[in-house]
C-alpha cells in the first residue's frame, strides 16, 4: 500500500472491551438500549449500504446533490491542502471533495478516521488508484471517544457526513463538536452534513422501509452480541420498530420482544429478562433545523459560513469555520 499510511489509535482490546461495557450497561438500563455502533461489522455495514440504496432512504441521495453542486464551491472557500473525514467508511461522497480541490489547486492528503481498518484499507486501495499522489494519512480509532485529527501543514477541513452526528444525544453532540474544535486551528473548517425536521411519515419510511432491510439490520447488533458474547439472542424473538418523536425530533430505533424471554450472555455471565412488549432502543437519530445546528455549532467554537440544502430542502450541509 504504498503512500498510505495506518495510525492505529487504540488498544488491541479496546472493542472487546467497549462491547462488554456497553452491553453491560445497556441490558441492565431501565429502559434497556444498545449503541448504534454495534450494528456495523461485516454484514451490518453491507446492510447499511444497501439502505442507502432503497427508494425510502433518501438522506444519501439528497446529501450526495448537494456535494455535487457544491463541492467547487466548498474548495474555492477553504483552500484547503488537507481533507480530515471522521467515520468515513467506503469514502464513496469523499471522491466528490477530493476531485474538487484537486481541481483547485490545493489537495496535498487525505486523512479517513474510522473504526474499521479493514474499511480504511480498502477505500485507501480505491482512493490511490484515482489520486496515485495523494498521501494518505489512515487514522484507526473510535471518534466519539478517543477523536484524532491528525496535524498537518497547510488549512484542514474535518467532513463529518451522512448525518451520523443524529446518532447523538444533545450533551454527547456538545462535547463531540468540541472535540473537533480542539483539534483544529482558528481559520480552518469543519462541514457538516445534517438530516433535517420533516413529515413524520417520511422520517419513519426511511427507518422502516418496505423490504425490511432496515429490519435486518436493526436486528443485527443481536447476531454481534451473540458471536462475541456468547449470548442466545434469537433476532427472531424481536419485531423491528421506528418511531418519531416529536418533543426531541428524532427518529427512535428499538427492537419489541414479541413474548417474554431470558436471554443468557455467557461471557458476562449475565441473564437479561424481556416482557412480552419490551423496547430495547438501539439508535437515536435526531433530525435538525438551520437554528439549531446554527447554535450548536457557536457553541463548540465554530462559526456557520454556508448553509445549503438539496432541492427539496431534506438534507442540510454546513460549512463552519473554527474561531
């Protein structure tokens, strides 16, 4: 892999040990819930993009336009030499902004974060094919708890897209968006994609789509902490569910027991009982208004310099400068 750096961040036991925490602290909640990150190893992830690929599912798609037609736009204005992008995954959307400041004049590296080394890996692989002299610069680590924006020379802008920053509670955005203020200098950028407040039906469409895919792959973090905490979750034992709330606009994903069970977790020598009709949530995902991410942002340091939507105004993509 020549040009093609890998930092590894964190300790050879740091999943092992995060899911026995997690799944701890989350089956003995009352109520009971599970962190969306778990959703995501082999399967999940080829699940996902499947999603992002359902007529329902319209948050790529709308986030995808508005790169398109902004992208010059977003490189005429930073100048950036460096492009950061947190959680970056398969980097599919990245092409858009690399081909845009390079055609500026000014890309020098690229620098993905992400959990999966595997999915760094292969992106790299892709992305050195299209762009043999970039350097880039592979960071290994879990952004919400231990974010690295690598230094370098020359302004960095930090993408954080898809809309992932919704997973978040309020106070856990806070500290994130600060997070990422820390790591960068005054004068540099951070563009952020955001799902925005629409009808409900739409919103839960998109979570509850009619092929069931999103259903399978809610029901995945089940098989994970089967495998890897040799539990007896039957994903069967569960009915997929989406909701809208209103009072804190965002999606909720839960899983319903469909009779009361025991589930037995061998490695943390722990039995979980669920009544029939129990939620166990799985994923938050907050839906956002100009204002508020406006706000949000001010908050954590950084100042709103563009605010863009698609045609439909579904989807909202901020460009923040650091102050």
């Amino acid at each position: 892999m020549s040009g093609i750096e890998i930092d590894r961040r964190l300790p050879e036991d740091f999943f092992a040990a995060a899911l026995r925490d997690d799944v701890l602290k989350g089956l003995t909640a009352d109520p009971k819930w599970l962190p969306p990150k778990w959703f995501y190893d082999a399967r999940g992830s080829d699940l996902f993009e499947e999603i992002t690929r359902l007529p329902e599912y319209y948050p790529t798609r709308a986030e995808r336009e508005i790169l398109t037609t902004r992208a010059p736009e977003i490189a005429a204005l930073t100048r950036a030499e460096t492009l950061a992008e947190l959680g970056s995954g398969s980097s599919t959307k990245t092409t858009l902004l690399l081909d845009a400041l390079q055609a500026a004049g000014t890309l020098r590296r690229y620098d993905p974060i992400d959990v999966s080394e595997a999915a760094l890996v292969a992106s790299g692989e892709q992305l050195r094919r299209r762009y043999p002299e970039l350097t880039i610069h592979a960071v290994v680590t879990d952004f919400e708890e231990r974010l690295a924006i690598p230094d370098s020379d020359g302004p960095r802008i930090v993408a954080f897209l898809g809309g992932t920053i919704g997973n978040l509670l309020p106070e856990e955005r806070s500290v994130f968006l600060s997070r990422v203020r820390g790591g960068l200098r005054p004068g540099e950028w951070l563009l952020l994609g955001t799902d925005l407040v629409k009808d409900p039906a739409t919103l839960v469409a998109a979570y509850d789509d009619a092929a069931g895919v999103t259903a399978e792959f809610n029901k995945n973090v089940l098989r994970v902490v089967d495998r890897e905490l040799a539990a007896d979750f039957d994903p069967d034992d569960f009915d997929h569910v989406a909701l809208w709330d209103a009072d804190a606009e965002w999606i909720e994903m839960r899983l319903r027991a469909r009779r009361d069970l025991d589930v037995r977790l061998k490695e943390l020598d722990l039995t979980v009982s669920f009544e029939a009709g129990e939620e166990l949530r799985t994923e938050i995902s907050a839906k956002f208004r100009h204002e508020g991410v406006q706000a949000e942002l001010a908050t954590a340091g950084f100042a709103l310099r563009e605010w863009w939507t698609d045609s439909e105004g579904r989807f909202g993509l901020s460009l923040a400068e650091a102050v």
